[in-house]
C-alpha cells in the first residue's frame, strides 16, 4: 500500500475560495480516476492556510496510472487552470509513504 500525502499551503485569506473552487470543479473528476481520498483535512490548529489531502494507491504503478488519467481528463485540465487563474496556492509539498508493519492499515 502507498500513501500520497499532500500538504498546501494558500495565501492568507484565500483558503476558502481555493477549496470551494476545488469542491465544484476538481472533486469530480479527480475522485473518478483516483477514488475517494483517505483523508481530506484543514487545518484546526496551526497554520490555517494549509489543508492535506492523502490518496491511496496498490503501489507506485497503480498511482502512476491513476493520476495520468487524471491529468489528461479535460474536466480536470479546466480545474487546474481555474485554480491557477485564483492564484490561491503558494506552496505544496507531497510524500509517497508506506505504513509500518507493527501498524497496519486495514484495507
């Protein structure tokens, strides 16, 4: 099992606006190539111009495969290109990460 974990940071202020911009437009196609995510989560404490998002896939082939039919999905091209148009996103930063053997997760 991998686990894409995603972390982005947003300009102050455009947090909310990013994630209804993703909720209408990105949502959709992204979950019909890469299901639903294991989390989707904003942030209680500390920065709250972040939120994290973390996928997970069979293995780097299965993500691999998953996220090209992504990209080429043209729902998916207009959302990216909204999303750069808001210019809510300053930063992101992922980990591909596996769980440990002395806590597994249940599929």
């Amino acid at each position: 099992m991998l686990f894409d974990v995603r972390i982005y940071t947003c300009r102050p202020g455009t947090i909310r606006k990013h994630l209804a911009l993703y909720e209408q437009k990105g949502k959709g196609p992204q979950t019909r190539h890469l299901g639903q995510p294991f989390a989707y989560l904003v942030t209680e404490t500390g920065n709250v111009n972040q939120y994290i998002h973390i996928w997970k896939y069979e293995d780097a082939a299965d993500r691999a495969k998953k996220r090209a039919a992504m990209m080429a999905d043209p729902e998916w091209q207009a959302f990216m290109e909204e999303s750069a148009k808001l210019g809510a996103l300053e930063h992101q930063q992922n980990q591909l990460m596996t769980p440990v053997s002395f806590f597994p997760i249940k599929a």
